[in-house]
C-alpha cells in the first residue's frame, strides 16, 4: 500500500470523537421524554439571562476547542507531505502551490479560532462575573421579603431586562446590578466607590452610563406598570454595586429620576414608608399581577 493512504489515519480518532459526539447528541436530541422541571419554565431567577448566556458561550466554546484539533495533525502533516516530495517524487508529487496553500490556510484557520476562543472566554468570564454580583445582589434584597415587600428577579421588558424588581409599600424599585472589579492593592480606599447624583467615581476610573441605564429602565417600568394597572405607579431606579462601600458626595435629590446607588447589603431604605401614601391592597396585588403575567406574555412571544 503506498504511503499516501497513512496520512489521513492522522485525522482518523479525531473523527472517530467527532463522530461518537454527534450520535450521542443526536440520540440525546431524538429521546422525547420530557424533564420533570424544565427551567426555562422558571423565569423568576437571578441571572437567568446571564446563566443561559454562559451556557450559549461554554457550548460555543468547546465547539471551537474541539475543531483546533484538527490542526494538531495537520501540521505535521504539511511537513511530511513536503519531505515525502522531496524523497520520493515518484510517488508524492504534491507541487509546492498546493502544499503552500494548504499551509496558509491552516493558518488563518488557526488565527480564527484562536479569536474566536478568546472572545467565547471573554463572554464567559463577563458572564461569571455578571451571575455572581446579581446572586449577591439578590441575597441582599432577600432580607426585605419578610417585611412584605415582594421580589421579582430577569424582569423581561422591551429588548432588555431588569435585574430586579422589588414592590414596596408606596413605590417600585428597578434595580440594575453592576460588577465593578477594586485594584489589584487593598486597603479602604479600594473598595470605595464616590458618588455625587450624576457619575460614580471608583478608584481607577469614572463612568455615567450605569446610572444613565437605570433612569432608563425605571421610566420604562413605570410606563409599564400604570398603564397595566390603570394607577400611576412610581418606580425609584438603583444601582446596586456588590462588594463596594458607596459614598455620597452631595445631598441628594429625591424625584424619581434620581438613581439610588447602593450595596445590596444596604438595601434596608427600601422597607421605609417615607416614599409617599402607601399603596392600596388591591393596587399592590394589581403591580404583581402585572409583573408575573410579564413573564409568560414575553414567554409565548
């Protein structure tokens, strides 16, 4: 058998995994047992976007992982097909063209996948970092519950969502989570973030639109909700900030446009009746009325 044919056995367990991998998808995809739970019906979680987001980025990941292996055959592959040419051309007649072509491709496609790995572990490490400071967030408005406030987590709105929506005793709160990365040093200064009711100060930088993006939010939630409840309903926007100390430079204003920027484990002001009259019981049930029906609206859309 002349040598030629071995070459391609370089690729043969390579194929044989990708091969063993998609029947096992495909007997996984054909099994029509249903789950008892399927969380897609849970939408009332925190982060649920962001966990199928990393889920998306992880699966992608791996797929470009594993199409990189193919270029750990190929490359000496390259090498013996220009050797076998040089020493036997008799019977390996590649040409030069075509061996360097295979080379330029070979490598562009390695180029490639290289960015596309790092752009899928980018994601994910965003991702990561996003879940975490919403489940910090969420335990931090936990502790409100049981003074009768009630939560709601992944608010679906109008191409975007709302990390959480907590309904108080007079007002609604739309909170929008930020994870904010300290310095590499320590000490108290690190962990400290300024904030004087137009941008927040961190130690290594300043920014606007977060808080540009929970008025926003809050507007629309508060749209939202009075025109589903026929009540004008008022929605206070915050930005919780997990692991950081706030400090408030300026007295600041209390309209409804003004951002709240807190830490989630300071989240006890929401419990206070110091927003104005309290809501009515039935306009109370009429807000979570609206905000759960949200989810399965946006569900069968």
């Amino acid at each position: 058998m002349s040598p030629f044919y071995f070459f391609p056995l370089l690729f043969l367990p390579i194929a044989l995994i990708f091969a063993g991998l998609f029947v096992l998808k495909w007997r996984d995809r054909r099994d029509a047992r249903r789950l008892p739970v399927d969380s897609k019906q849970l939408p009332n979680q925190a982060g649920a976007q962001i966990r199928q987001r990393l889920e998306d980025s992880l699966e992608n990941f791996w797929s470009v992982a594993a199409m990189a292996l193919f270029a750990g055959p190929a490359i000496p592959l390259i090498v013996l097909a220009t050797e076998a040419t040089r020493i036997a051309p008799e019977l390996f007649d590649f040409g030069a063209w075509p061996i360097l072509m295979y080379a330029v491709i070979l490598v562009a496609g390695v180029v490639i996948l290289i960015r596309k790995a790092r752009e899928h572990i980018l994601t994910m490490r965003r991702c990561r970092e996003g879940l975490a400071a919403e489940l910090a967030t969420a335990d931090g408005l936990q502790q409100l519950v049981p003074d009768g406030l009630m939560l709601f987590h992944d608010l679906p709105a109008d191409g975007f969502n709302i990390d959480h929506v907590v309904v108080g005793h007079s007002v609604v709160f739309a909170v929008e989570t930020k994870s904010r990365k300290k310095p590499a040093k320590g000490g108290k200064d690190s962990a400290r973030v300024r904030y004087d009711g137009k941008a927040l100060s961190f130690p290594e930088h300043v920014e606007t639109k977060p808080l540009e993006q929970a008025a926003r939010q809050a507007r629309w939630l508060a749209e939202f909700l009075t025109g589903a409840t026929g009540n004008s309903v008022r929605v206070i926007p915050v930005l919780a900030l997990p692991g950081w100390y706030v400090e408030l430079k300026a007295s600041l204003p209390t309209s409804s446009n003004d951002v709240r920027v807190v830490n989630p484990k300071a989240a006890s002001f929401m419990r206070t009746v110091n927003f104005g009259p309290r809501f009515e019981d039935d306009q109370r049930r009429r807000i979570a009325w609206a905000l759960t029906k949200r989810y399965g609206d946006v569900a069968e859309d």
